[in-house]
C-alpha cells in the first residue's frame, strides 16, 4: 500500500518502490481500500528485495517488525530507518472489520509517511 500511497500523493518529489522480504501477492482488500481513495494498484506485483540488487536508494524504510529485522544494509548514502505499521492482512472478523483495518492502516501510512519526508524537508 505504502508505495502506491506515496506515489499517488508524493510522486511530483519521491519516487517510492516496493518489496518485501519475499515475494508473495497483492492483497485483494489492499487494492480494494486503495481504490476508494482514487489509487490503483492492480497491476502492481509483490517483489522480493533481490528485484532492486546494485540499485541506489535515498531510504530503505522498513514498514513490519520482520523487515526491520531482516532487511540488509544499505551503504552509499542510504539511509535506513522503520516506521512501523500493524499489518492488515493480520486482521480477523467480519468483511467491514476487516476493511476497517485495511483503511485505518491505509490512513496512517499516509499520515505518518507525509509527517516524515516532511520534517526531511523532501516536501512541503
């Protein structure tokens, strides 16, 4: 979600890409949240890290407990941090309390990933 978010809302200043410690599926409630706030990531594909080998980055920014655990150093300028998130896909009950989850977690990434590359002065 978060590299949709950021690239739907931010894209004019960051370009964000996304993986994972290993490649799995775009989750369905994922894009179904995202789609109600005009983001499509249909077509976007689950990537393990090994997909950006030999890639610079500006930040690496672990989003779950697992990848700030496993994710590799970065060297060259890149700075490394987490922000974590509750994971959705963890979230259990009714279809709406599930999709109350997904939004609530959408919301916040939102929020706190804005929050952050604006006290980095990436943007206004």
């Amino acid at each position: 979600m978060a590299e949709g978010i950021i690239n739907h809302f931010l894209g004019d200043k960051i370009a964000a890409f996304s993986a994972g410690t290993e490649a799995t599926y775009i989750n369905p409630t994922a894009i179904e949240v995202l789609q109600e706030i005009g983001i499509d990531i249909s077509k976007h594909q689950s990537k393990n890290l090994t997909a950006f080998d030999g890639q610079r980055f500006d930040y690496a920014i672990t989003l779950c407990g697992n990848a700030n655990e496993t994710c590799p150093l970065y060297i060259g300028g890149t700075r490394k941090m987490h922000i974590g998130f509750d994971d959705p896909a963890k979230a259990h009950g009714t279809k709406e309390e599930v999709l109350c989850e997904f939004r609530r977690v959408r919301d916040e990434i939102k929020d706190k990933l804005t929050a952050f590359f604006q006290a980095e002065k990436i943007i206004n």
